[in-house]
C-alpha cells in the first residue's frame, strides 16, 4: 500500500510540476479555460478525474502529462479552447477516440492542452444519404446509427472504439474501401477550428487546400468538430469468410508458403473483396507455435463467393474454411466482435510499426522475414504478429492527389505489432519488432499514419506517410497556421 500511495504521489507531483512550468501565465490560461465553462468540463493536474482521463488512451505504454483536458459540448466550446491554448503558447490537440498509437492524441510531451471531442456525438442523415457526424463518434457508433437509419454504410476500418476524427482524417481504411474507397474519400465538408479560433468550412469549392490537408493530415491543422460523408446503401448480401489455422501446429516454412499462395489470390482478388492475412506468435492462442488466418468479406452473392473461393485450394483444406452469410451489420461483427462502444477500453502495452510494399513481397523478403522468425520470433518474451490488408481496388482508382494521402499505389499493408495484453512491456520488445519489420524491408519509403510509430526520425516520417505531398502540406500549414498552434512530435511543420 505504501508502495502505491508513493508511486501516485510522484505521479501528482509531476503532473503538477508539468502544469506549473508550462507558461508563465497558468492562472490567465486556466482562468481563459474555466470562463463559462462547466466546472466537470475543465480538468488540470489538480482535478480529481485528471489522471483516469490522461490515461484514456488505447498504447498505455506512452503516457504523457496534460496542461489540461477539457471537454467542450458544441463547436463553439471548440473555438474558446483554441484560443485559450494559443494566447498561452500551448501546443492544442484533439483527442476523438484516444486511439493514437504514440498517444498524440494527448500531446505526444508533456504540457498540451488536449480537445477531447468524445461529448460531441451528433449525427444526423438526410434524404439524399448525406451525413454530418461529429468528431466525438467512435467507428462503432457511426456503423450503428448509419444502419439504425435507412442501412447506410461507409468504408472505415472494424475496431469500433477508433475515433472517427483520426481515422477520417489520417485515410481510413477498412474491409470495403477496395470496394469504395477510404473513409476521407467519402467526405465532402468538414467543419473546422482554426488556430485564431475562427470556425470554418472546408470543401472542394471552399478553402479547396485546407480540404485537401484535412484529408490526410488533419490534426496539423485544426480541430475537426464535424465531418459531412457521402454514405452508400449498405450491400444487401455480405460473405464473411474466414481460414483458421490458430489450432494448427504449422513449421516456418509452411507458413511462408501458406503466406505466399495467400499473396497470389490476393493480387487477383476482385475489388468487392477484402483479403486479410494475420501470422504471429500469441502464446494464448497458438501457444508457442505461430498461428495463421485468412479473413475477410465478400461483398455479393453467396453462389459468387463460392465460384471464387472453388480456387483458394492452396491456403485451405477442406473443413478450415468457414463461411457466413450476413447482412451488412452483422458482417461488421463478424470481423471485429461487437459493435457497442458504452463501456471503457481497455488499454494494452504495445509498439507497432508499418510498411506499405508498391509492388509484390518478393520470394527474398518472405524468405527474410522467417528466417528471422526462426532466430528469434519463437523466442522473444512478447507477443507480435503481423497483419497484411491488401489495398488497390477503387483506394488506387483515386489520383494520387486527389487527397493528402500519399499511397494511392500501395499493393500490400503490413502491420507489425508487438504486445497485446496489458503486461508490461519487455524490453526487448521495440528492438524485435523493428528487426521484423526490417526483415521484410530494412528501408521503407512508404507507411500508414494510422499506425503512426514514434521512433521514425524527422526525414523518415515525413517521407514514410506523406512522401512527395510534405512540401505542399508544409506550405498550407504556414497559411493557416503560422504560429503552429496544433503541433505534436509528428505533426507537419512550418518547414
């Protein structure tokens, strides 16, 4: 017990030493804060919900110590905080679901005042399947009420506890973005709060530029309060399919090769199909031994299905695959479990990294990869895997400018991902799975910023997730941002 009373009292005195150094001027900020505000809405170091709420991040591995928190209800809240934060020279972020791996989302260092959306959760649809969704809705929110109201649908990834903020604006890809391509490619206004406080509107005919950094760079630029999609009638018949070899004692080598013919049927898949791959070592599930599964939903008839899958002989054996046919709601489920986002999330300590290949993972790079699994994938005192999404379908149909996402031409995602469950962190573990990703390719050029990795240095983010965009990104930060109010380790410069 005493051990805990001391380890709290260091974390209060940091908190509070954090909150007395980050400006001169603390009493006018948080005064700035406080003014109308309610008294639950404004949370410093010395408020009792303070830490549960710096906590309330999905990476409990990095935490950092918040100027403050604060919770505004409307837009207009949004647009006081803004202000508050950069008369005082405090970095401003915005925090929609807590989901950022580094936990930019509540500064990325310590002393930011962080815009925590989640009271904001409004969403309306109209007629014509226009929907305004407020940054405060998580992916599972917005899949629920869409189908609640006239089953529409858009194409977003399956976790749903991400925030919608995030994910929208970073690209957001999901199972039927082949389909349909990516979240931000279905949006068609945002509203937004700008570093002098002013609420505006972008879109393709007004602040054309802001619009386009919104759509792939978001958080550098303002607070997005609310998003306008173009939704889609949801697909009548889903196919969820899944090839499970998590109770399958498989060598290396027949991974590998399972993994390759996986690839092939992959690059030849039709666009209305997801294919996803996850391979690694999660000792509750395969116990010492890798465990491997194909997934993913196919967007049509269930006798097209089957006329498709009758070719897939090389990943399965019969009585491994299983098939379900779905509605559009129930489809969602089958991928990520419930949809309900009423009780906490439970944090976890973990490292994750990313490459996107523009081409083929060559017969060398698999043959990389598990040699390095057998040397010390079996061994390491962490959990990891790998997961593969295929991409191109109508996210490649796009123009590679057509918003600030710079992969248009990206053929396979790999997720690397080290440490699943709430134990602490080994060590070892940011080293091992760096090494991993490097099996595959010691010098990447491309990444997913939604799987943003905090170890990148300056040159290799700024290339990995923005590649030839940065300059013209860093162009419009100066125009609405000059004094670089909304900034984290990773967000776009000046310069």
């Amino acid at each position: 017990m005493r051990r805990t009373s001391i380890s709290m009292f260091g974390l209060l005195l940091k908190a509070a030493l954090i909150f007395a150094s980050t400006t001169t001027t603390n009493d006018t900020f948080i005064a700035c804060l406080q003014d109308g505000s309610p008294g639950d809405a404004v949370l410093t170091p010395y408020s009792p919900g303070y830490n549960t709420s710096r906590l309330a991040n999905i990476n409990s591995r990095i935490s950092y110590f918040p100027a403050a928190i604060v919770f505004p209800i409307t837009a207009q809240d949004v647009q006081k905080y803004v202000k508050c934060g950069a008369a005082s020279g405090v970095a401003v972020v915005g925090r929609s679901g807590g989901h950022s791996y580094a936990s930019y989302g509540v500064g990325g260092k310590d002393g930011a005042l962080v815009i925590d959306l989640s009271e904001m959760k409004s969403l309306t649809l109209d007629a014509s399947g226009s929907a305004k969704i407020q940054t405060g809705n998580r992916l599972g929110d917005i899949a629920t009420k869409l189908w609640n109201n006239g089953q529409r649908a858009l194409p977003h990834g399956v976790c749903p506890y991400v925030g919608s903020g995030g994910h929208t604006a970073f690209g957001g890809f999901g199972p039927f973005s082949r389909y349909a391509g990516l979240l931000h490619d279905r949006v068609t206004s945002a509203e937004v709060v700008l570093a002098n406080g002013t609420l505006t509107t972008a879109s393709a005919t007004e602040n054309a530029d802001l619009f386009w950094a919104l759509r792939g760079a978001g958080a550098s630029y303002g607070i997005v309060t609310e998003w306008t999609f173009s939704t889609l009638a949801a697909p009548p018949t889903v196919i969820s399919y899944r090839v499970n070899y998590t109770t399958t004692v498989l060598t290396t080598q027949q991974t590998k090769e399972l993994l390759k013919n996986w690839q092939n049927i992959a690059l030849s898949a039709p666009d209305n199909l997801s294919v996803i791959c996850t391979v690694g070592r999660v000792r509750p599930i395969g116990g010492p031994n890798l465990y491997l599964e194909f997934r993913g939903t196919y967007y049509g008839t269930e006798t097209e299905f089957s006329t498709l899958s009758s070719n897939w002989s090389s990943i399965y054996s019969p009585g491994n695959l299983t098939v379900k046919v779905n509605n559009w709601y129930d489809g969602l489920v089958a991928l990520s479990g419930p949809l309900s986002t009423s009780e906490p999330e439970a944090s976890i300590n973990f490292f994750a990294k990313s490459i996107f290949t523009k081409s083929v993972v060559t017969t060398a790079q698999w043959d990389r990869l598990f040699d390095f699994i057998d040397e010390e994938g079996y061994t390491v005192d962490v959990d990891w895997f790998i997961e593969l999404d295929r991409y191109g379908g109508a996210v490649s149909k796009q123009a590679r400018d057509h918003t600030a996402f710079a992969h248009r031409d990206a053929v396979i995602s790999l997720q690397f991902f080290a440490g699943i469950t709430a134990d602490p962190f080994p060590a070892d573990g940011v080293s091992y799975l760096s090494k991993l990703a490097a099996a595959v390719d010691p010098n990447p050029k491309a990444a997913y910023v939604n799987y943003v990795d905090p170890t990148l240095n300056p040159a290799q983010w700024k290339q990995q997730y923005y590649a030839g965009h940065y300059p013209r990104l860093a162009s419009i930060k100066r125009t609405v941002d000059p004094k670089n109010v909304f900034r984290f380790p990773q967000s776009i410069g000046l310069s």
